[in-house]
C-alpha cells in the first residue's frame, strides 16, 4: 500500500481545494475503491505512523463527502460504523467520492484514551499547525488530507466516558447546508450549536466544508443498534446529495433543540435513576434520588424545565458537582411531542436504541413515599 505524502500545510498553495484523484503517487479513478495511507506522525520508537483511509469514488462526478470516527480515541462506535460500510456497504456509490476514516486519533485509539499521549484534546487543535504539538500536526494533516478533499462532513462521535447518549445530530444549524445534513441524516433528535472552538466540525465548516457530527452511545462500545442508527444516517445524506439512489427513510418525529443544559449533582451519594436517554421529562419531575450507601435519601434531582434527555451519565456515584442528566430544552410545547413520541412503533430503530441504552444505567420508579431513615444500632 502506498502512502501519501503531504506538503507543508502553511504553504498557501496548500489551503486551495485538493485532488480526490491523487494522493501522493496513488491514483484513484472513476469508479475505483481503493485503501491509501497518510502520514500522521511518528511514534516514540521513530516509527512512522499512518493514519488509514479508505477512498470510494463514483463513476459520475458529484460531491465528496468524508466520514471520520475516532478522533477521540475511546469513541469507536463510529470505527465500526465505517468498517461496515467499507465491508458490507448498503449501497452503490453512483456519483461523486466517500472517505471514510476509522481512526483519526491514533495515538488515543491505541491507549484506548481519548485525548493525545499529552492529554491535549485532538478535536480543539483544528486547522492544526506542522509546528505545534502532535495534536495540531494531525490535525493539521487531517485538515489538509481529508477535509479540504470535500465538499460536506459527517464526524461520528459518541459520549465521554462513564456516559451515554441517546443518538442525535449536532450542527450550526443557521448555516443552510449545515441543516440540510442534519435533517437528512434523520435522527428525531437535532442540536443546534456552533461547535467548539478549534473541532472538526466547526473548523470544516467554517472553511466552507458544511460538516456535522453524530452523537451516539458509550465509549469503548461497538453498540449494534448505535451502528445502525449511524449507517441509516449517512445512507440517508447520501441520497439527499444524489450521491446513491433510494429513498430517505425519515424519523418518526424531530425535534430541533437550539438550547441544553447539564443537570448537576447537589451532594456526594450513590444514586437511583428514574430517567433513561430519550425521555421527555417535564419541569420539577424527579430524574434520580440521591442515597446514601445504606439507601437513605438524601436528596433527589428534579428536572429544571421541560426537555428531552439527550445523555446521561452511567455512574451512580457522584459528588457535588457531578453532572448527570443532559437536558435539551424543548421550546414548544411538552404535550405536542409526547404525542409524537406515543405514535412511534415499539420495534421502530428510535425504540430499539433506546431500549438499548437503557440496559447501561439501573432505572427504577420513582418512591412515592421519602422512607424513614433507619434506626441507629446502639447498646
């Protein structure tokens, strides 16, 4: 397999919109698939690392859109979403190029961590820099390689460790092509938000590549419904863009949610949850109660306004501060979407992820009663 040697990406020359044919001294044609390699950095040892990508090109000209996973190297959800689809692909790529890339944090993925070997975050490092630290050198390989190659992005993501979220998409949903990925993708669940400064996706878009991300699942999980939901999805953005032929299937009901907020533990104890990700709670209801060791109670966490819960964590134990429930806030009216909500099919995909995720925390009922705490133990 050859590699793909980059130029210096401070050359100006270098910041124009690059080749889907050739990479390095590789080319690809019309209608080829083919593995390349790009150089991303060497380890400690002196051995070179490559990053791996996998080029499917149509045989008619149309866009280039990349798919990218990993670039926090414990969200692998997404590196066995691109595997399938390199695999097993449900679909033929009639018109324009695919890259996808399983991992882009090397480093992470193979210490089964999520930032760099110096902790810093690879997805604040964009458009990276050939001088800086080793996450602004693959960023800035990634940049020049994968996203200034295409036209649109999809970046899978999943929760931070000791989390999980229900799936939905996130973009900048005020930039029209932005939102035209995120409700083709299809998930009932949109987040409008900028990005971060220095991610993928906001660094793409801003540089005229209109790219979203996937949120879905656990880390250190290849979780099968997450997967499905993640193929679906960017089978779903193909069609929109005519890259495949088909028709996009559509989510039962969406909801475009443009504010959130964390849920925070008041005091250190093991918790009780009564909420699960994807429930729409409304204002004052109890999401989890906080005990002591024993079970006593000792507090209980209320939802602050009505919304969706987008994630949560699955960790009982928690001290001040701890956040616990991810709230999407919801706008209109609670009672319209629990209506959407009671029409969705029990065996729908929406259903089954859900059902799914859930078997990651302990959710019970909430206790009607606050149960007296026990008697002391003394002579």
């Amino acid at each position: 397999m050859r590699v793909a040697r980059m130029p210096d990406p401070s050359d100006p020359k270098a910041r124009q919109r690059r080749s889907i044919e050739h990479w390095g001294d590789q080319e690809i044609a019309p209608g080829e698939r083919a593995n390349v390699e790009i150089h991303a950095t060497q380890r400690a040892d002196g051995v070179d690392a490559h990053i791996p990508v996998h080029v499917w090109r149509g045989l008619e000209p149309g866009p280039t859109v990349f798919v990218t996973a990993a670039i926090h190297g414990d969200e692998i959800n997404g590196t066995g979403v691109i595997r399938d689809l390199i695999v097993d692909p449900p679909f033929e790529l009639k018109k324009g190029a695919l890259l996808m890339v399983p991992v882009v944090n090397l480093p992470g993925f193979e210490r089964h961590e999520r930032y760099m070997p110096d902790r810093r975050d690879l997805n604040r490092s964009f458009p990276g820099s050939k001088q800086g630290s080793m996450a602004s050198r693959i960023a800035a390989v990634v940049f020049r390689e994968i996203v200034q190659r295409a036209d649109f992005g999809i970046d899978l993501h999943t929760a931070a460790v000791r989390r999980t979220n229900v799936p939905n998409v996130r973009g900048d949903l005020a930039r029209p092509e932005v939102l035209r990925l995120a409700r083709a993708f299809g998930t009932e669940l949109v987040l409008h938000t900028d990005g971060a400064e220095g991610s993928l996706r906001r660094t793409a878009t801003e540089a005229g590549c209109p790219t979203i991300i996937l949120e879905a699942g656990e880390p250190m999980k290849v979780e099968p419904t997450v997967l499905e939901t993640a193929v679906r999805g960017i089978h779903n953005v193909l069609i929109e863009l005519g890259m495949v032929e088909g028709v996009r299937q559509r989510p039962h009901y969406r909801a475009i949610i443009r504010r959130s907020r964390w849920v925070r533990a008041e005091r250190g104890g093991f918790l009780r949850f009564h909420a699960a990700p994807g429930d729409l709670v409304e204002e004052g209801e109890v999401l989890a109660t906080n005990t002591t060791l024993l079970g006593q109670e000792q507090a209980r966490l209320v939802a602050p306004e009505n919304g969706v819960l987008l994630g949560m964590t699955t960790h009982p134990m928690v001290v001040p501060g701890d956040a616990v429930y991810h709230l999407g806030l919801l706008d209109q009216q609670l009672e319209r979407f629990e209506k959407a909500v009671g029409r969705v099919p029990e065996d729908s995909l929406h259903e089954r992820v859900r059902g799914d995720l859930s078997t990651s925390v302990h959710v019970d009922l909430v206790d009607d009663e606050v149960p007296e705490a026990p008697a002391s133990d003394t002579e």
